[in-house]
C-alpha cells in the first residue's frame, strides 16, 4: 500500500490563508497551507533535531518519537516510568506493544522534563473525567497532549491554550466507507465514497478520524462526541450536538508514511509550529547513556528493568509513585 495515495486529482492550491478541502491535502512532509501560521506550501518536515535551548514554544512544538529500537535501550529508559506507568508495560501481553509504551512514555518524560528543567521522572500530572493529562501547580499553563500509533508517537506542547494531537495509522483492514456512512456526517461519508480505491478511501477515513480526535481532546472529550463534527475543512471548527458552543482551530500535520496526524486547539489561534525528531541515539551506551540534558543519569540508583519472554519484568529498587 502507497505511504500516502493521492486522494483527488490534482488541483491547483488554495488562495494564501483559506484552509484547503480534505481532497486538495499537500504531499507528505509538506504543511497544509494555512496561511495565518506558515506560508503557502511551506514545508513542515520531520526528522529536524531541536535546539540545545528550545526555549517556550513559539505556538507549538511538536515532537516525533520512533517507538521500534534496540530492546536494551528499553530496560535503561524504563526507570524513568512511574509506579501506574511501570504496572501498565508489566501486564501487557504482547511484548512489542509493551515495549512501545515503555519507549514512549520515557520519551514523553524527557522531552517535557527538558521544557520544565527537571528530569523526567519527577513529572506528576493529573487526568480529566476523559483521560485527558494537564498539570497542577507551577506548571499548570503548561499545555501538552500525546499520541501513538503502531510504532510512532507524536507530543504536541505548549503554553497557555490546551492543545490535542492526533496519529493514525491507515490500518489496510479498515471498512472505511460501511464505518464512514455509519458514523460520520453524510457529507464526509460521500467524501470518502468518492475516492477512487479502497487505499484511498482509508487513507480518508483515518483522515477524517484524526481530525476530530484532534479536536476533542484538546478539550477534553471524547471521539464519540466528536464523530458528528464537521472537519472537511481544517481551520475553524464549530461544535455540534453535546459540543455545541465549543470552538477549535485545526490543521493537519506530516506524518510517517503509513499515518496521518492533527492538531487543534481551544485558543484563537495556533502560531507557528516548531516540528522536531526525537533522537535514541544518546541512550545506545557510552559515558552519557540514560543522561537527560542538564541532568544526572536517569537510572534511579539500585533498579533495574528488563523484558523477559512476554511480559516487561521489574526487578529490584524503589517501587514508589508519583
């Protein structure tokens, strides 16, 4: 299956500031042409490493985190879980999964460890009726939503609007025109009928899904909810139904091959975007593995983690939560 098939026949770009129809998305790796945040067509690449001081988010920072490397990188990183985080990976069955969720979280830790000059795992947050996690304290204006699929992850952080990010992946599986004309307005049900195969019409569908997921989780809901919402059209969205009143500003986002991605948030406005690649590289050993920037190694002193045959193990060491 393409990493991303085209999803109409070409047509030429919107004029500058007007939010392209979901048939007229740019190619992988190139940011939707929202002209109040980038310029027309400018791209919005994966893969660029963050400054050694990021410093506040302009608008938001968004970070992707490759969640398949070498399982040794996982027992060292795992340290940097909580209790709740460490019981989860232990119950899993599947072991790549667990594995996944150990990386990610660790990487999730880190990176906002790095914003809020403290190591990863002293972070506390607390969740929402729905799940969704903020902060408490000193940095509650800290807004910040996650999200993994197979194996990527994406961060979205910033300050003071709360923020949702979506990541789907295109499951080859997927019924998407019975699920798209079961669930979603008729409008988008059509959309998808149109598309000229099947990859095209899931690719559309996962479009179309990670848009609204976008949308009620930076408010806190639920994609149920949210199913009903108008997204054709990323820009301003307005709710309806039991999301009547509520408002979001939406774009799409590059994504691996294979996935499609969104933001959205509660604000007026979304700013400019900073996109950075998380690097495994320093954890892979030497003098500075498991070292966060600044920071004194992440290993809590006397623990260890490791992956047996199925579950995650922990063995030996502090066992408290956070």
């Amino acid at each position: 299956m393409p990493a991303r098939p085209d999803l109409a026949p070409a047509a030429p770009p919107p004029p500058t500031g007007v939010p392209p129809p979901l048939g007229q998305a740019p190619p992988l790796g190139q940011a939707p042409p929202l002209g109040q945040t980038l310029p027309l067509g400018q791209p919005l690449p994966l893969g660029q490493p963050p400054p050694a001081d990021l410093g506040p988010p302009p608008g938001a920072d968004i970070w992707h985190i490759g969640l398949d490397v070498d399982p040794e990188v996982v027992d060292l990183v795992a340290t940097l879980l909580d209790a709740e985080e460490r019981r989860r990976a232990h119950h899993m069955r599947d072991r790549l999964a667990a594995q996944r969720y150990v990386l990610a979280h660790a990487a999730l830790r880190t990176v906002l460890g790095q914003y809020l000059g403290t190591s990863g795992y002293t972070l506390h947050w607390v969740r929402g009726p729905n799940g969704k996690p903020r902060f408490d304290g000193e940095w509650r204006r800290w807004q910040w939503s996650f999200s993994r699929s197979g194996g990527h992850a994406l961060l979205a952080v910033c300050l003071a609007d709360p923020v949702g990010v979506d990541l789907e992946q295109i499951a080859p599986a997927t019924s998407a025109l019975a699920l798209a004309t079961r669930f979603l307005p008729a409008d988008e049900a059509a959309t998808v009928a149109a598309q000229a195969d099947p990859a095209g019409r899931r690719a559309v569908y996962h479009r179309l899904l990670s848009r609204k997921e976008a949308c009620v989780k930076a408010s806190g809901g639920r994609l149920l909810d949210g199913l009903r919402l108008g997204v054709l059209m990323s820009g301003v969205v307005e709710g309806t139904g039991v999301l009547t009143g509520q408002r979001w500003v939406l774009r799409d986002l590059p994504a691996p091959p294979g996935y499609v991605a969104a933001l959205a948030t509660t604000g007026t406005r979304l700013g400019r975007l900073r996109m950075f690649e998380w690097d495994w590289r320093p954890w892979h050993g030497g003098e500075d593995a498991g070292r966060l920037p600044g920071e004194p190694p992440g290993r809590r002193p006397g623990e260890t983690y490791r992956f047996g045959h199925g579950s995650p193990v922990i063995a030996s060491g502090p066992r408290g939560s956070q």
